[in-house]
C-alpha cells in the first residue's frame, strides 16, 4: 500500500461486522510515532462490508515522503467486541510539485 503527497487518498478496509454494528471507528495514520491524522465513524464512508476512508490533499501533504506511514482501524460494538485490524504499512511517495489544486 502507498500513498503520494498532496494526492487524495481512499483506503477500503473490511470489518469482521457490518460496520453499521459498531458504534464507534477509529482509523489512525501514524508517521514516526506520531498520529498526524485520526478518522472517526463521522468520518467515514460505510456500506454493507467496508469501511472506506478518504484523505484529502492536505491530510497526504501532512506526511513526509521516503519516511514510511501506518494505518490501523479499531471498532467498536460491547466491552468485548471492540476488534483491532493488524498495522499497515504505507509507502510514502513525494509528489513532484505538492501545490494543493482545485483551491482558490
């Protein structure tokens, strides 16, 4: 998985439920140990099985490129089944000219 600077950015994850079972989603991305962006279940876009998470061109310039990134989702339905996916890993790509367009 990769993402490029200042390019938008969708990841489609699937949850062990629907998603509309779980009260609460957490999706962060981390660079260098530091959670730069986090997304709740108001966040999100969802359907029957995924989760689909959208970074705009300002969130992706946030990350420094050649350094890699992480993302992780955890849900929440009851104490316990509040599930965690498994950490993924991002490659981060520069982008040759990270200007943000489309803005005024």
């Amino acid at each position: 998985m990769s993402l490029i600077r200042a390019c938008s950015y969708i990841a489609s994850i699937k949850t062990p439920a629907a998603p509309d079972s779980y009260s609460a989603i957490l999706v962060t991305f981390q660079q260098d140990g530091d959670n730069l962006i986090s997304k709740t279940l108001e966040d999100l876009e969802c359907d029957e099985t995924y989760v689909h998470v959208k970074l705009t061109q300002e969130e992706t310039a946030l990350f420094t490129a050649a350094v890699p990134a992480s993302m992780q989702i955890r849900c929440y339905a009851s104490e316990y089944e509040a599930p965690g996916s498994k950490v993924w890993y991002l490659d981060v790509y520069p982008a040759l000219d990270d200007q943000i367009l489309g803005g005024e």
